[in-house]
C-alpha cells in the first residue's frame, strides 16, 4: 500500500488483528500490531511507505485445539522456522519460539534470560524441559528435509526472486504459512548464535554457507569439487 487510505481500505477485508510493516525492511524493525481502525489511523500518520498489512495467523492456537500433547512446544509458544532458498532447492535453518506472536532471534526462548538464577542455571547447563525439548526441536527441523518445500520455492518465484530466506510457520497438519522472504537476509557466526554450543550452530552456520556455495555455482554452471566423503561443494 502507498497511502493512508489503501491502508484502511484494505485493514477493512481482514476478520481480525494484523501485522502492519513497513515494505522492504526485515529483521522485525518497524513491525507494529493493529487490533482497531483506530490503531491503524494512529500508526499510519508515522509509517513508511510502501508498507505492507498482513492478517494475523494464530498457529499456536491451531496447535492447543488440535494436539493432545499440551507440553508440546508448538503448544506452549509461538514458533517460526526458516529455510533458505535456491530455485527448486530447500535447506532447513532453524527453529526459533517465543512467548511473543512475532517471533525473532531477539526475542526467543533461546536468549539468555533476565533474571540471575536463570542465567546461573543456563551457565551450569541446567535447562528445564520445555527448552530441552525446544533445542530438540531446532536441531531435528534443521537435519530434516523441508516439509512443504514447494510452497516456499513458489513464494520465492511469485517475488521474481532467485534466492532468499523464507521464514514461515507449520500447522498441525504440515501445511505452512509464509510471512516473509528476504533476498537480503543475515546469518550470523555460529559462535554468535543465541545457545551456539547447544544447537551445534558453528557446524549448522558452515553447512549451510556449503550448501549455499554448491547451489549457487550449480545455478550459475560453475563446477563443483567433491570431498573425500563425497559430500558435493562448491569452491
């Protein structure tokens, strides 16, 4: 939307709360809820144009109607995963949760907490089971092959992209909902990920630049070496 009014036309065709963001910026920066006409008059007077509205989903709410497991972390908290795409090709990147709707590195579990026992514990290794399972989570999603990798390579190309982040969240049935795909994204050190040594992210961060190096030169029809346990890279 470019002005004020394409805003609240278009806040008027959604049932309930949404996302208003200012367009071409990520990392949540500019990110404000509007619940009410009234909240987004307010905001509007201040945003940047173009910006983009985007409806609400609540998949933490899908999950506590539909699973049984009540500790499930998808129950307990928000979650957003994010896989990286190369034309048709789709790895996994992580898995983050959060008390908050919109999740994000600054924001999710996996951060040091505030209060001094709670880093004390999380120094000595102490970790309570619902961040036990929430690491097992993260670790297993990147391992595994993107469920519904289809629907993440078309939202690339539905943006006459090439080659982003996408991140997105996964309902109870496996079907998935995009938030965002960013051509312009950042991937941190391992060493400067939030619990780095527990979700073994120095090894993920370098697996993953490989995977991006051999796709890339694939695309590009650069040639690609092969190492002595064949894994295939691009040099």
């Amino acid at each position: 939307m470019e002005t004020s009014s394409e805003l609240l036309d278009a806040y008027k065709q959604f049932a309930g709360p949404c996302i208003l963001r200012p367009d071409g910026e990520h990392a949540q920066r500019g990110i404000v809820i509007i619940n009410s006409e009234k909240d987004l008059e307010s905001v509007a007077k201040t945003t940047g144009f173009p910006s983009v509205l985007i409806e609400i989903k609540n998949v933490r709410d899908a999950y506590r109607t539909t699973t049984a497991d009540v500790a499930s972390p998808f129950c307990q908290f928000h979650h957003k995963a994010r896989a990286f795409v190369i034309g048709d090709e789709v790895k996994a990147s992580h898995m983050l949760f959060s008390d908050n709707l919109i999740v994000g590195a600054g924001n999710c579990t996996f951060q040091k907490p505030q209060d001094l026992p709670g880093r004390l514990r999380r120094k000595l290794g102490l970790y309570p089971a619902w961040l036990q399972r929430q690491l097992k989570e993260d670790i297993d999603y990147f391992e595994s092959d993107v469920s519904q990798a289809n629907v993440l390579t078309d939202a690339v190309r539905s943006l006459g992209l090439d080659f982003a982040a996408v991140d997105y969240c996964i309902y109870p049935d496996g079907q998935v909902i995009v938030w965002e795909a960013n051509p312009y994204f950042y991937l941190p050190p391992g060493t400067g990920s939030v619990m780095s040594r527990e979700r073994k992210a120095v090894q993920r961060v370098e697996a993953s630049f490989k995977w991006m190096g051999s796709h890339l030169r694939k695309a590009l029809g650069a040639p690609v070496v092969t190492d002595m346990i064949g894994k295939s890279y691009g040099t």
